[in-house]
C-alpha cells in the first residue's frame, strides 16, 4: 500500500513538473512572436557586447586577450584529447546557451516582478495585449450619459485608440450644481467615460464614481465631478483638465468635450412650449419637434474633429436620442467632419423609448430625429438594433414608466438609406433592467466594422 502511494506520488509530481516545464517553455517561446520588438533589441545587445570586446581588444593592444585565449586554447586542446570534439563541441555549445536562457529568464523575471500588476499576469503576455491594443483601429464614439459609458468598457478590449467626444449640456444633478456654482462645464458624462475607459485601476474608478452621502454643500456630488472641476480651474479649462485625469486613470484612449462653449439645450414641444435646460426637456414630458442649443452654432474642440478626421470607424450611441447623441451634433464642425469622414459609421439605436424624449418613437423616427438636426445631412450609412424582445417583467416594469421596446420598421430604414444590423446585444438583470451588454455590444461592433472594411 504504501509502495503505490508513492508511486502515485511520483507520478503526480512527474506530471506537475512536465506541465510547469512546458508552460514555462511555451512562455519562452512567447517571446519570439513577430511585433513585440525584443529579438531585434536582444540581438543589437549581443552585438554591442562583441563590438565592446573589441574596441577592448583594440585598445590594449590584444597582449592580454592573446595570453587569455593561448590558455583557453591549450584548455580546451586537453578536453578535446580526453573527450572527442563531436562530443565536447555540442556539450559546450549546451552548457553556453543554457546559461544565456539561464540569464535572460531571471532578468526577464526579475523586471515582471517589478512591473506586473497583482493579477499575476506574466510579462510577455501583458507585452502582446499592449502591442495589440494600440494596433487597434482609430474608433470616435460620439454620444454621452450611461449609455456611451457602457459601450466604452466593451470597445477597450478591443482597441486602444479610443476617442470618445461628449456632450457638455448637461445641467441637471451634481454637475448642474458645479456649473451654476462655479461656471464650469457640466464633468459629468466625462467622469463616467474616463472611469469605463481606466485600465483596470479598480480603486481609482470607485473612487472617482464615489458620491458624498453627507456633509454641507456635498451631498450628491461625486468625487470625480469635484475632481474634474478642481482641475478646470488650476489647468484652465475642461480640455487640460480631462487630460491630466486620464494620465492619472490610465485610461485606454482619451475622452474629449464635443465644445468649450457653455451651451444650454432648447427644445420645442408639439403642443407650442419651448423648454430650456437639458434636466427640463426630459421632465416637460411632451414630444419634441424640435432642439437646439444657446448660443446657436458652438465651435468645436479641435482635437474633437481632428480624431474624426483620423478615425477608422465612428459609432454613435447609445444614449438618450435628444440629450446625449444629438447634443453633439449640434455643434455644426462635428456634423460635417463625421458627413465627410469615409470612415464607416454606425447608430446604436437604444433598446426602449424614453419617456420625455422618444415616446412612441420607431427606429426609424430615431433616424430621422438625427437627420433633422444635422439639416438633412446623412452621418451614418447603418443602424444597429436589438433582435431580441425583453422579459415580461421587463416589458411589465417599463410599460408602467410609460417606456416600450424600439420598434423595428423595416421600409421605412430601408427607405431612408440605411442598413440594417440586428444583434443581441441585451443584458437584462434580475430586476428586469434593460442595458446594452458591454461586451456582446462591442463584439457585433468590430464585427460589422471587419465585414465594412473587407467589402470596400
């Protein structure tokens, strides 16, 4: 009994040691993959170090060198009368490379150690995700609120050169109270996309997510929003403002406002009334016919339209169709760099209508909405939309907000020119909340972005 445990034992450890020896191996091997940019640099060191050796040589006039290599010379005669040199040589040859990998693997482990993050990914594969990431294509996503954030956590898995450009017309909440307060531009859509786009700096994201409960004049306020508005005021503006919290997020990409301008949201109401204020358009509960914004015409952050320009793929929405996606628009130089883009451009249409703002409103009327606020204009050549209906809870709890699912009318998108994507990219919870799912979201994306781009 006794000699089978061990056997059993034995074999167990044979197995554990083959497997890390082949991981390790495979890990190796890693490193020779064709874009990471180490086997020209391992082979430029080695080739210094020779060149090293003789200027050495050269320099002290080879006397030592001679005398170094007559004694390695005679030593390895007398290995070769003992053990034959078709022996010997490979031996040796062995023995050189082995304390090569020998060396480059403690000095390789050495820097992991010192750079990897706690999720004990190793070196060489943290190395492939980056090359891979910023091979990516240049994609612009144009929209705001909850829904722009979520498609930002999908889409920087897939690329990091990611520019998202964000509405500044909100005025409701903690960034109405920072803007009427302090006469900044409202950091709220900003703080919620540079926290989707952190590189898994989980601690940072909770705390710039982080809303004060208690506390005169802070309740409500988020410590992103403070944060944002803090830097607006020693950096001058929101644009130097948000780039210093993106060095300090590390996030993947960079997050622009659509404008510099203190813009303000009108909208005109079928039954006359003209409501201002993107926090009371959506409360007026009445169907929009029209929207602008004060003061009319803003001009654009240039960097905005210099990444449509440079884009390789702009996607917009989703979000609320007249206070996140269309506010953008509004902003007459982004319009037309996305119309003269040839970049492909998709509309993520929302999953449900939105009471205030889209009631009623077919997939179609979305399309249109965005038409007539960028004067006919065509901005995007396809429409995503969810194949899937909701649960009947789901469909229960949304029906009694006055909410129901997009409908999808066919003629009506075809008429207007556009392709149509269906997908399923829902996730409901156990509550019966309807979101865009992050990943299955950005994975149809890329998808139709790869099919674009092979039928050009």
């Amino acid at each position: 009994m006794s000699l089978g445990f061990f056997r059993q034992a034995l074999k167990t450890l044979q197995k554990q040691s083959r497997h890390r020896t082949s991981y390790r191996v495979n890990q190796w091997f890693k490193w020779l993959s064709p874009g990471l940019s180490v086997k020209r640099w391992f082979l430029i060191s080695i080739g210094g170090v020779l060149l090293a050796a003789l200027g050495l040589a050269i320099w002290i006039k080879l006397t030592p060198i001679f005398w170094a290599l007559e004694l390695v010379r005679s030593f390895l005669g007398t290995i070769a009368e003992i053990i034959p040199n078709y022996i010997s040589g490979p031996l040796v040859l062995l023995g050189g490379l082995l304390l090569l990998l020998w060396g480059q693997t403690r000095t390789v482990g050495s820097i992991t150690e010192a750079l990897r993050s706690d999720n004990e990914e190793e070196l060489v594969d943290m190395l492939l995700a980056h090359r891979r990431l910023y091979r990516g294509p240049k994609i612009v996503v144009i929209g705001g609120g909850t829904g722009l954030s979520t498609l930002l956590r999908g889409l920087k898995r897939y690329s990091a050169n990611i520019t998202a450009i964000v509405t500044v017309a909100d005025d409701g909440g903690s960034s109405g109270r920072l803007r009427r307060e302090f006469g900044v531009l409202p950091p709220g859509d900003i703080r919620n996309c540079l926290a989707a786009l952190a590189d898994e700096e989980k601690l940072l994201t909770e705390l710039f997510q982080y809303r004060f409960q208690v506390g005169d004049g802070l309740t409500g306020h988020s410590f992103g929003n403070l944060f944002l508005t803090a830097m607006s005021e020693i950096t001058g503006d929101l644009e130097r403002a948000v780039a210093a919290s993106s060095k300090v997020l590390a996030i993947r990409g960079q997050v622009l406002p659509a404008t510099l301008s203190d813009v303000r949201l009108w909208a005109e109401l079928a039954d006359g009334r003209r409501i201002e204020g993107e926090s009371k358009i959506t409360e007026a509960g009445g169907n929009i016919v029209k929207i602008g914004c004060l003061p009319a015409n803003p001009p654009a952050l240039p960097a905005a339209i210099k990444a449509i320009k440079e884009a390789n793929y702009i996607i917009m929405g989703p979000g609320s169709l007249y206070t996140s996606v269309i506010p953008n628009l509004l902003v007459p130089e982004i319009a037309d760099a996305i119309a003269a883009s040839e970049a492909p451009c998709i509309y993520v249409c929302n999953i449900m209508t939105q009471p205030g703002e889209t009631q009623g409103f077919t997939v179609a009327d979305h399309i249109r909405a965005i038409d007539a606020a960028c004067n006919g204009q065509r901005l995007f050549n396809a429409v995503l939309v969810h194949k899937k209906s909701p649960s009947e809870r789901a469909l229960i709890r949304y029906a009694q907000q006055q909410s129901h699912p997009v409908f999808l009318d066919r003629e009506d998108i075809t008429k207007l020119g556009r392709r149509i994507v269906l997908a399923n990219v829902m996730h409901e919870d156990e509550t019966g909340c309807v979101r865009h799912d992050p990943q299955k979201l950005a994975k149809v994306l890329l998808r139709w972005y790869s099919g674009a781009q092979h039928s050009k």
